[in-house]
C-alpha cells in the first residue's frame, strides 16, 4: 500500500501502539471492491494554515487525512454564532418575512391571552379575528378586509391600520403613532385611541370613548356616540375636533347616572358647513349635554332636553339650531353668541346661572 513516501514516518514519535494495514494512518485493512487508501495530498485547501493543535496523545500529530496541513495554534475557521439571531451568517442574506398567516372567509383564528406578535410578519385576514385579554402587535401598514373583534385587549400598530371590513373592539386600548382609519363599519365600548382616528365610514361608539390623539370626521361619515347599560356615553376628543359628518348623540331612556357628554378636556369642538350634530334620548328624563367650547357653523338639532355648559365656555352659532317641539336647550354658566345663524325654538331656550351671556346679531 502506498501511502506517501515517508507521510506514515511521523506516526514515529506517536504515544499509541502502531495499527496494521495502516493506510494514511486509518486502524483498519482495505475496503472491499474498492482501492486501497491514497493520499490525497496537495488539494490546495484555503484554509490549511489553520487546523487544530495537535492531540495529547500523540507525541507527533497523525495527519490522518493526509493533506499536509502543517502546525497551527489557533481556530481561524470557526462559524459565527447563529443560533438566537436572525441575520446574514457567511454572507447569506436571512429571510426577512418571518412568517404569513392566512385567515380565509369562513375561517376564525381565535387567540386568547399573551401577545400576539405580527408585526414583522404577514397578516392576510379575510376571515374572522378575536383576540380576549391580549397584546397584539400588527405591521407597520395593515389594512383589515374581514372581521377582527378585540376583547380587553391592547392593540399595537406603528404607522397605520385601515379597517375595510368589519371591526369590533370592547374595553380595549389602541396605540400607534398614525391613524386608525375606518372606511367600513367600527363598533366600539368603552375604548382609548393614543393614535389618530379618521372616519369615513360607520363608526357606533357605547359609554366612555378617549381620543389622546387627533379625531377626524369626514364629510361622507356617520358617528353614533350612544350609552351603554345605564351607563352615559362620554365623547372626549381631547385636544378637540371638527366634524364634517354626522353624529348623533343618543342617552339612553334607562340611563341611571345623568346624561351623555359631548365633550373636550383641552380643545374645543368646531361643527363645520355641511356637518350635523343631532342629540337625542330615547325617552330618558336626563339632559344629553354639551361640555366644551363650540363653535358651530353646521347644523345642531335638539330632540331631547340638552344643556350646554362649561365654566367660561364660548358657544357660538353661525349655522342652524333647531330645538324640536317639546324639548329644551339649556345654556349654564357659558356665554352663547349667535352671530350670524339661525335658532328655531319648540318649546324653550332657558339661560341659567350667571354669568350666562345671550348675544343676537344686530340688524
């Protein structure tokens, strides 16, 4: 057998007994149908300056593959860490979609608790989503075509969510730094927006409703703001907004703890040309009101005993209002200005508490 020339030889100094039939250095005779083992020397490997340090138990290193590889101390080639990272390893570029779900019609993908993270993933959603108690994460960009019904839930969203379809959201709280905008059907209860919220389409609103973020009604929406198990509705736009659209402001007839509020914490509420704000109560003794500065230049109509009052508050009238027959408008404690408007009265306008200011044109 012809193994090299004296490539066997540094097997001399070895600490182990000799094997017979000793190939390059392999412990056992020539396979069978086959050749006996050559040496395969000079393959030009590019890393054969860098091997491992020899063993211990050999005084002088076997060169059991024959490559004439000489002496190294150190690991050159070793792979890079990989396992808990996802990122290019040996020039590879890493899959950046980590994952699509696909929810088709007729199907539901129900997640209950934890977090539900998508957002560097794929969401394909034409069937049905509920989530109960849990934090979702959605994608930057999300457009909802199905149905999504959220439960005591947090939903996340960086950039924008556009809701197509139908979405339904109880107890929950949206945070994102754009806007959430509906161009289909929204139905929500008692919900905090830390985004944008921009209506075009049908959007029904039970009990509390927070708006940290900037509220936008277009010309072509609807808003019912409505009360909630004898609970009022509260329609806080906080830093204020205006509608282009339609609102109708409804407390219920067994409401137990006083009407619903249209209100601003920081802003005031501005009715433009062409919006409507209509407030009505189904019966209920308690007066729906109006607790923040406005100013109106659409039209306000009145079919339950309203009041508008804020301490110091401007109301301003340079569209219509119209109070139905039997019912009240109260103004308390704000100044009311009717500049350039109209006002029908059914039944009465009463001023209560000064300092209550009651300005006509002059003609």
């Amino acid at each position: 057998m012809n193994s090299g020339a004296f490539h066997g030889f540094n097997l001399r100094f070895g600490g182990a007994t000799a094997t017979a039939d000793n190939g390059t250095g392999v412990p056992h005779p020539p396979p069978r149908r086959s050749g006996q083992s050559g040496n395969e020397s000079d393959h030009r490997f590019a890393h054969f300056f860098r091997h491992k340090c020899r063993s211990l138990l050999l005084g002088s290193a076997a060169d059991f593959t024959d490559h004439h590889d000489p002496l190294s101390i150190r690991i050159l080639f070793k792979g890079i860490q990989a396992v808990n990272e996802i990122g290019a390893d040996n020039r590879i570029t890493a899959d950046a979609d980590t994952g699509t779900i696909s929810i088709d019609s007729l199907r539901i993908l129900k997640v209950t608790g934890g977090d539900f993270n998508t957002e560097s993933g794929i969401i394909l959603n034409k069937g049905t989503v509920t989530a109960n108690e849990t934090t979702i994460h959605l994608p930057d960009v999300y457009t909802n075509k199905g149905s999504i019904s959220l439960d005591e839930s947090i939903l996340n969203c960086a950039a924008s969510l556009t809701n197509q379809g139908i979405f339904t959201a109880y107890d929950t709280e949206f945070n994102g730094s754009g806007f959430f905008t509906n161009d289909s059907t929204l139905t929500t209860r008692t919900v905090v927006f830390n985004m944008g919220l921009d209506n075009s389409g049908l959007a029904t609103m039970y009990g509390k409703s927070i708006f940290n973020d900037t509220l936008i009604t277009q010309a072509s929406s609807t808003m019912n703001i409505r009360s909630h198990s004898n609970v009022p509705f509260r329609f806080d736009p906080v830093k204020g907004f205006v509608n282009k659209g339609l609102i109708n402001c409804n407390t219920g007839a067994a409401d137990y703890y006083g009407g619903g509020q249209l209100t601003s914490s920081e802003g005031m509420l501005i009715n433009d040309v062409g919006g409507t704000i209509n407030f009505t109560g189904g019966g209920s003794s308690y007066y729906s009101g109006m607790y923040a500065p406005m100013v109106n230049h659409g039209e306000i109509s009145v079919s339950h005993n309203t009041r508008f009052s804020h301490a110091s508050a401007d109301f301003v009238n340079m569209g219509s209002i119209n109070v139905l027959k039997g019912w009240k408008l109260e103004f308390q404690g704000a100044s009311f200005t009717n500049q350039s408007g109209g006002l029908k009265m059914g039944l009465a306008i009463q001023l209560l508490r000064s300092p209550t200011n009651f300005l006509w044109p002059k003609i």
